[in-house]
C-alpha cells in the first residue's frame, strides 16, 4: 500500500469518538436545564405554600394604640396599596374648582342639589338644603365632611365623627383612656373642637384587630343597636364581638357607618332606632312613639325626620341578605396575589371596570360582564321612574300645604297633612339618601316609593277635607249569586224582496 492510498482511507474512515462526545455533552447540559428548571419550580411551590402559610412579615408591632394605616401598611402593603386607591375619582363625577384659603381642595364631586333641586325643598330648614354632594372615596371622607357646609355655617355635633374620622384615636384621647367615656364626651362636643382629635379618616384599626387581624366592631353605636335588635328576636345580650359569626362580621363592621340613626338627648348620643327592626316602617315607628323630629320644615312647619345613609338597613331586605351575601363580597372581593387570597381593599362599586364585576358579581351569575352590567342598569332605571313620581308627589304636598297656611285652611287639616308629610318625606328621603340606586332591595325600595306617593296624595287630600280607607288587603265579603240577563229573541232576517222575472 502506497502512502497515498493509506491518506486516502484515513481521511474516509469516520471517527466514532466525535459524536459520542457531542452526545454526552448534549445529555449534560438538558440535564443541567431540566434540574435547573425542577429546581426553580420546587422553589417557587415552597414560596406560595410560605405565602399561604404565613400571608405576611410582622415589621413592625402593631397595638391598639397604632392610629396611623400607614404604620399597618409595613406589615401589610397590599391591603393598604388597595386603601390607598380609594383616593381615586370617576371623572364623570367630579367637577374642578379653584381653591381657596377656606377650601383647598381643586376637585371636588358633584351637587346632588344642582342635579336635583326637589332635594333643596325637601329639606328647607335643614343643612342639608344647603350643600349635598355625591361621596368620594374613604381617603376623603374626613376631609370632605370638614369642609362641606352642613358643617362650616352650621353648629354640628362631634357626633358627626362617628362615620367620617378613626374612632379609637378620638376617643381613646378624649376619654384619657376610657373609650365608652371619651366617646360620650366627643358626641357632645361642638364639631369644630372635637374634630382636632381626628387625625385620620376610618383605616385599619375601624375594622381589625390589630393582633389576629380579626374584624371587629369599634363604634358603640351599633354594639347598642344591634344588641336591642337582636333582643326583638329573643336573643338577650347580645355580643357581636364574641357571637356574631364571621360572615356576618362582614356585614357588621359596614353597618357601623353605613346606616340610619339620630342623635338622642342633650348628649347628643349618636343612636340607630332599631328596637322595632330594621324596615323604614320600623324606624318611623320608633320616632313617632318618642316624639323626635329633627327639624320643622321652613315652608309647611310639619316636623319632619332627615334620613342618614341606611345602606345596611335596605341591604338587610334584599335577596343578597337572604343569601347570605354581605357587603365585603360585593364591595371588597377577593384578589389573588401570588398563593394569598387578599380582601381588596380599595371599598367601591364592583360596576367600576369589567374586572371588579368579574371578581364580584360573576363569582356567582352566569353572565357575562355587559349582561350584568344591563341588569343592574335596569334596576336602576326602574327605580328612578318609581322615584320621580314619588318625589314629585311630595314636592306638590309641601307647595299645598304651604299655600294652605296662608288661605284660611282649617288647622286641623293641616297638622293631618303635616303627619302625611311626616310620612312620604321619611320615605323618599330614606331612599335617596341611600346610594345604591335601588339595587340592594329593589322590590322593597320601589314599594317604600309607592306608599310615599300614596302618603303624599292622601295628604292633599286632606287639606280639602277628605279621607279614604287606608290602603291593604280587602275586607272578605260573599259574591252575590250571578243572575244572566234574559236571553235577546232571535233576530229573524228579513224576507227578501221578490224580483220580477226575466221575459223571454
């Protein structure tokens, strides 16, 4: 064999040794990739079984002495990121404003009155005939309240606090200590010295237990008022700190703000009338037997209650109630970040985005975002055609009544108008004054509406003199026996003339 021909075969014989160890080192590295990838999988499962075991780091302690949100924020950052966002405005409710040294504020949200000036004679003689405006957000709701009218032209209790301020910081100052002292103290105080112990609108330490995180009710009010409720039931002493169950809680701590009351005695007492239950009906009751009236309307001169904000109350009476739907699963549903499942906490209207319906809403109906959107609309805008023929009625009773002062109209008639005043105003403005629109009981809101409109017609009526029977079921009587009439004689068709006949 000749040397070229030994080249030859050598340059044609492949070498084995290559791709053995091309493949061996394509092994290695996919088996690097999948234990990488294992790897980071395995940590990611520990991290979210940490996150679910342990949903936060304690950074700092928290006590009942810790007022400030911003200090709860440390340890919890996703709950109060979520707060935070309730400083956020629907542009189409907010109007812009220059500031001025008595108001700083450049936005604020729109008048109810403007947009609806049958309020502004509702309640002439009241401060809310005054200024009246849509609410923002639970970031503003001090601030709001310390720069509204009601409050800078008239004399306000500090019970006014109760729903706009941190509670336990005001009391606990005032008191020295004694919280059920410190809060007697405050409901009576003038507004403008009571407001200095507030330092921060309802936060964390309204709702929570700042060792186990548990809610829990603050406000006296309606520790009281939920325990002469449940006494109505049968249930005596009631506790709802140690015996209501979680899900109620979840209604309760709302109900601490969100509801009717009055403020009873000298002592200013901030009180929900609730002995009789939780209806319109039950509350109207409650003021006629003590008496109470919260101002005497300017232009009738009928006393007349003003209506708070009974969200709780009308929810109470809705299907979601009755299935056991509370505030926080429609208003502060769950979100999920990471493992954790957090309560969202940036409190608004889940008809906000298509996200929050989705997150609220269609955890239970089978619908799509825009139908449901259309069926609350339509709840909505049939509440607001039973509204306005109610509020109408109402506005043309205080006009008759009014003329009536000044026409020779018997007194008697009149103080029996004032009662049907009394009536349809307490029920238009118990509607209106709560902010669902009518979606939280729709059947009972529209029903509230009819008998306003019945009280006020029945009042107009009064004022001429003239009564009928109270409206309710009929009173049994037996059906007289059905007698037919006598049968009508056969009509006969009259003959038909002859016709003579063709000749041929």
């Amino acid at each position: 064999m000749t040397m070229a021909t030994a080249a030859t075969d050598e340059k044609s014989t492949p070498r084995s040794g290559r791709p053995k160890w091309g493949l061996l080192a394509l092994v290695i590295v996919l088996g690097g990739v999948i234990a990488v990838g294992v790897l980071a999988l395995l940590v990611n499962i520990f991290t979210r079984q940490t996150e679910a075991q342990q949903p936060y780091f304690q950074v700092v302690e928290l006590t009942d002495e810790t007022y400030d949100p911003q200090v709860w924020g440390q340890n919890y950052p996703l709950q109060y990121e979520g707060w935070l966002r309730t400083q956020e405005m629907d542009p189409a409710n907010t109007v812009t404003r220059e500031p001025t040294a008595e108001d700083p504020r450049t936005v604020k949200t729109q008048s109810k009155l403007e947009n609806d000036p049958r309020m502004v004679t509702m309640w002439q003689g009241y401060a809310f005939s005054v200024e009246y405006n849509r609410p923002r957000g639970h970031a503003y709701m001090l601030e709001d309240q310390r720069l509204v009218q009601r409050v800078t032209q008239f004399n306000q209790p500090g019970a006014c606090l109760n729903c706009h301020a941190s509670l336990p910081e005001i009391v606990n100052t005032m008191g020295d200590g004694d919280p059920d002292e410190g809060w007697a103290i405050m409901n009576r105080t003038p507004y403008n010295e009571a407001t200095q112990f507030a330092q921060h609108p309802v936060a964390c330490i309204d709702c929570h237990d700042p060792k186990t995180m548990e809610l829990r009710v603050t406000r006296p009010a309606f520790v009281a008022g939920i325990k002469e409720y449940k006494a109505g039931q049968g249930i005596r002493d009631y506790d709802v700190n140690t015996q209501a169950t979680a899900q109620e809680m979840r209604a309760y701590v709302c109900a601490q703000c969100h509801v009717e009351y009055y403020f009873a005695g000298e002592g200013k007492t901030l009180t929900f009338p609730w002995d009789h239950g939780l209806t319109a009906d039950d509350a109207l009751q409650y003021y006629d037997e003590n008496e109470f009236s919260d101002f005497t309307h300017r232009l009738t001169g009928a006393p007349v209650v003003k209506a708070q904000h009974p969200d709780f109350e009308t929810w109470s009476q809705g299907v979601h109630a009755q299935s056991g739907v509370t505030c926080v699963d429609c208003h502060m549903p769950y979100q999920r970040e990471g493992a954790m499942k957090i309560t969202d906490h940036q409190v608004a209207s889940p008809m906000r985005s298509d996200a929050s319906i989705n997150s609220s809403c269609l955890t239970c109906h089978a619908v799509t975002e825009q139908e449901m959107r259309e069926r609350v609309g339509g709840i909505q805008e049939r509440y607001e055609h039973v509204k306005d023929t109610a509020f109408d009625a109402l506005v043309q009773l205080i006009g008759d009544i009014e003329t009536a002062r000044t026409n020779g109209t018997d007194q008697a008639r009149i103080e029996e108008a004032w009662a049907y005043q009394r009536k349809a105003q307490f029920f238009v403005d118990y509607v209106v004054s709560e902010n669902s629109h009518g979606f939280h009981a729709p059947a009972y809101t529209n029903r509230l509406l009819a008998d306003a409109t019945d009280a006020a017609r029945r009042g107009q009526l009064a004022l001429l003199g003239q009564t009928y029977p109270a409206a309710g079921a009929p009173t049994p009587a037996p059906v007289p026996p059905y007698t037919p009439p006598p049968a009508s004689p056969t009509p006969t068709r009259p003959a038909a003339p002859e016709t003579a006949s063709a000749t041929p």
